[in-house]
C-alpha cells in the first residue's frame, strides 16, 4: 500500500516535471507577435495588436511585450503590420527572449586584440553576428585572394529590399582601422533593431525595403602583411613573391625603407596591386597610368584586361544587384569626403546629395576638388551610374593608432542608417 502510494507520487511528480519543462521551452520559443501564445504568429494576432493599438482591447504583461514588435514602448499600427507580414510569411521575427540575448552575444564584436584587427577575428566576427540574428544578417565568399582568404560579403536586411546600399571597407591594406569600426556598427545595428536608434525609428523600419551589401574586408592579404609583414602569408611563394617586390622596388631607387618599414605601410594585395587603382573603365582614356611601372606596396595599377581577384569580386557583386542607389567606399585619413569624380548634371548632383548626407552625420568635411584615381568610387559613378563617395576616416598617418577607433566609430555608427533614409521613398 505504502509502496503504490509512492509510485504513485512519483509518476505525478515526473508528469507535472514534463508538463513544466515543456511549458518552458514553448515559453522560450514565444516569437514576438504570438498575442495568444501558442507558438506561431498568424492573422489573428496581428489583428489583436491593432485592436489594442486603437484602444478596442487592453494588453498586459508578457502579452503586451510581445505584442510591441519595434519596441519603441507602445503599440501601433506598426506593430500589426509586422505580425501580418510575419503570418504570411514576409517577415521573420525574433523571439522575445532572443531580443535580450542579441547585446550580450554581439557584445565583443569589433574589439581589437594587440591594438589590431585581423581577418581572423573578422571570420569569428561574421559568426557571431549571423548566429545572433540568422533572419537578417547573412554573409557569403565572394571569392578567393592570392594568399586562400575569403573575400567575404554581408547583407543586412531581407535580402529582398527594392533598393541596396553597397559599401567596400579595407580595400587598402594599411587602413585596418576601419573594418573594427564597420562590425561594430554592424553588432549596434542587430542589438537594435527592434529598438529607436536613429530619428527615432528602429533599424527594421529603416532597411524596410533597402538591404546593406557591406565587404567589411575587401583585401584581407594587404591588411595581413601590414600588421604581421611577410609572416603573416599563408603561403611561402606568396611571401617569397611579397619579398621580391621589395627587393625590385629597392633596386630600382622604389624605396629606402626597410622592409619592415615597407610592408608596415603596405596598402596593395599580395600580388602589389593598388586595388583602388585597378578598375577598368569603358572609356580607356579614364585609365590613368600607374605611378610606378613594377609591382609595389601602393599606386601601381596592375593588369586591368584581367582586374584582380578581389576588384572583380567587388564588381561582380555591384553588377548582381537590382537597384544599388548607393556607393561608399570606407577608406583613411583626413575625415574627408571626395565624391567629384567626372560626374555631370543629374550624376552630379546625386553625389553631392549623398556626400551632404553623410558630411552631416559623419561631420567630416566635403573636398570639393576633383578626385580620380580609377577608384571603386569612380567606378561605380562613372560604370554604373551609381551615387558614389569615398569617405576617408580618422586622422593621422596610416596604418592609425588604435587610439583612433573610437572616433572612427562614433562617426559612422549611423553612416549607413542615414544613407538609407535619405533613398527612401517620398511619403504617400
């Protein structure tokens, strides 16, 4: 008897353990929009959030957190809209305890490790910020550089945005501040965006119908040799070919520095091509010849009948978009902006519209002078068609101080938010 009676015990406590666990783990999946809790987020929900945006029915609790989709501390009809395009299918919404999870897991994302920034730590980076939000953040390999490193692409947004920003960081070797500055801004982007960041307004509401095409580290073998110098190759005929430029260079009267001095300022690729010197134009006349005729750690143009690896991965993406409204390509020093680049009329204008958007959150200052070095500014411009600018960021002589990431960050951490809306659609 007294034996049945503990079975008994038993058996109800193991079921009221399983009834227990199962409600936690359906609690932890509670997407936001899911008014009724059972999981999934349809029609009826959406209508129940609009029914409490306009004060037919009140929320409370748990249930109204889940019902505020942007987050902003009230409901709307925002908030219906979003649970609607989730229910068939058009938005993918994150979890409610998902939304307090993304800060800490993105938290280290941009942070130097011996005042540099490596592509080993970017390929970490990338990962942390997909698995914190997979729905909106994705990237790809656009290709392969000289030395076996992935030339990699992010996209933020749906991935199916009418219109598309594109942006190249780190096409120069010794400007290795600017990639840390990038993935932050793009961990501040995830950790916010079902939350006001900027005028106001959330980042989902800002890339709505506009995606981010960001190259956080277009030539990842330059960036390697300027902080680690030959030893920082993978492949020994890479190094010994990054040797031989310097040795030519040295022969020729190129260089008197050493070669630590010299690979320290290294902005080309592995192969000692200026990559923003090596896109090639229609008009050949726009090719403007290298300043050096051999291979070097900066300004030789290289072959443009056969552009390398890493400008034709940046050309083959801008050509696979449907409508880029937009080019900026992150580069350093001066905290300038050049957008002149042999534009006119409506081209013109289009730039200067964008380089008076981003002076103004940025606060660097535009050059009005002519600037046109066969860049991938100029390229996409004159290519294109696309408004394109080139913004130099932090000051001081490159590869800078870590002391200036900071300040580089402060200035773009809306760049990209600002950028998109002034490419939205005029208000019906």
């Amino acid at each position: 008897m007294k034996i049945d009676k503990i079975k008994r015990i038993s058996v109800i406590s193991a079921v009221a353990v399983f009834f227990f666990v199962l409600c936690a783990v359906h609690a932890a999946a509670r997407p936001f929009g899911d008014v009724d809790n059972d999981g999934a987020v349809t029609s009826e929900d959406a209508r129940e959030i609009l029914r409490a945006a306009v004060e037919l029915t009140t929320l409370t609790g748990e249930t109204r957190a889940a019902s505020d989709l942007d987050e902003d501390g009230s409901l709307s009809s925002a908030d219906a809209r979003l649970a609607l395009r989730a229910a068939v299918g058009l938005e993918a919404l994150r979890s409610v305890e998902e939304a307090g999870k993304i800060a800490a897991d993105v938290s280290g994302v941009g942070a130097l490790k011996n005042g540099i920034y490596t592509y080993k730590t970017l390929t970490a980076d990338l990962a942390a910020l997909r698995s914190a939000m997979p729905s909106r953040f994705s990237y790809r390999s656009l290709g392969k550089t000289a030395d076996g490193r992935d030339i990699f692409c992010v996209v933020l947004g749906s991935g199916y945005g009418a219109r598309q920003i594109v942006s190249d960081v780190g096409i120069h070797g010794s400007e290795h501040m600017n990639p840390p500055a990038v993935m932050r801004t793009l961990a501040l982007y995830l950790q916010n965006y079902d939350k006001p960041i900027y005028q106001g307004r959330t980042v989902r509401q800002i890339l709505d119908d506009t995606d981010l095409y960001i190259i956080p580290m277009l030539n990842p073998d330059g960036i390697a040799i300027s902080q680690w110098g030959l030893s920082g190759l993978n492949n020994p005929d890479v190094a010994a070919r990054v040797r031989g430029i310097y040795n030519k260079q040295r022969a020729a009267g190129g260089t008197k520095l050493s070669l630590a001095a010299y690979l320290k300022m290294w902005k080309a690729n592995a192969n000692g091509v200026d990559l923003n010197r090596n896109f090639r134009f229609t008009d050949k006349s726009l090719n403007l010849k290298s300043q050096t005729k051999l291979p070097a750690n900066r300004y030789y143009a290289g072959d443009r009948s056969h552009p390398e690896a890493e400008t034709a991965a940046y050309c083959a993406l801008v050509g696979s978009l449907s409508a880029p409204v937009a080019s900026l390509s992150i580069h350093s020093q001066g905290g300038l902006i050049y957008w002149l680049g042999r534009q006119t009329g409506e081209d013109k204008a289009a730039a200067k519209r964008l380089a008076t958007t981003v002076s103004a959150v940025t606060g660097y200052r535009m050059n009005n002078s002519e600037n046109f070095v066969c860049a991938a500014a100029n390229w996409s411009m004159i290519e294109k068609k696309i408004p394109a600018i080139t913004v130099e960021c932090g000051v001081g002589r490159t590869p800078l101080p870590a002391s200036e990431l900071p300040k580089i960050y402060a200035a773009v951490k809306n760049l990209y938010l600002a950028v998109a809306v002034l490419y939205e659609p005029p208000a019906s």
